[in-house]
C-alpha cells in the first residue's frame, strides 16, 4: 500500500513531468473536478464496506468504454473508495484521504493506494 498519494493537476499517479501518466486530476469542467484516464477505468464503491480484491475485480467486469475512464467527484467524499483497473490487469483501491475540490486553482486529492498487480 501507498499512502499518501498526492494528486493535483501538475502530476499524475505515475508523476510524470508530461502528465502522460495514466490517471489524471482535471478541474476545468465548472461543475466538478474529475479523475481522467486514457487506459484505466473507475468504479466507485457505494456500500459502505472496504473494498477488497474481489469485489473489485466483480464490480469491474461491467466498467468498459469510454464512459467509465472518467469519474467525477461530485459524490466523492473523505473515505471513499474507488476500484481501478488499468490496461495490464493491475486492480487498485483508491482511498480519499483528503479532497479538496472547492479552489479550482487550488485542487488536490490525497490518497491511499492498495495495488493487486495483474488481478484482473
């Protein structure tokens, strides 16, 4: 587990300098700041339990095309998980630690991060 992950629009998860990596903080849209990717899609966790390796790898098998490489955080609160699947199988919880959306300008996410390479 990586904790913390800090995530703001200058970096990315894999941090680096082009922010080519592959999940992204993008806070242009007026409504809401979004993690955005090229390659990985997200599922976020609504039950109230932890998520675990086999709930995501479930809850993932239906994330597929376009509309789940993109997640908005405006039902995202301090606690919130969320299940990523990247291109080479790698199933991942994120963990809000900290979310701090308000100040545009000033937008971050601090994260936790459990990783189960090839998983899916």
């Amino acid at each position: 587990m990586r904790s913390p992950v800090w995530l703001n629009e200058k970096n990315s998860l894999s941090l680096r300098e082009d922010r080519a990596g592959d999940i992204r903080l993008d806070c242009e849209d007026d409504v809401s700041c979004e993690l955005q990717s090229d390659t990985s899609v997200f599922m976020q966790m609504f039950n109230g339990k932890a998520a675990r390796l086999d709930t995501c790898r479930h809850l993932l098998t239906s994330a597929t095309g376009l509309t789940y490489r993109t997640w908005t955080f405006a039902a995202a609160d301090d606690g919130s998980q969320l299940c990523v699947k990247n291109a080479s199988g790698d199933i991942a919880v994120l963990t809000i630690q900290i979310k701090q959306t308000t100040l545009r300008e000033a937008a971050f996410l601090q994260l936790s991060m459990h990783v189960w390479k090839r998983a899916a």
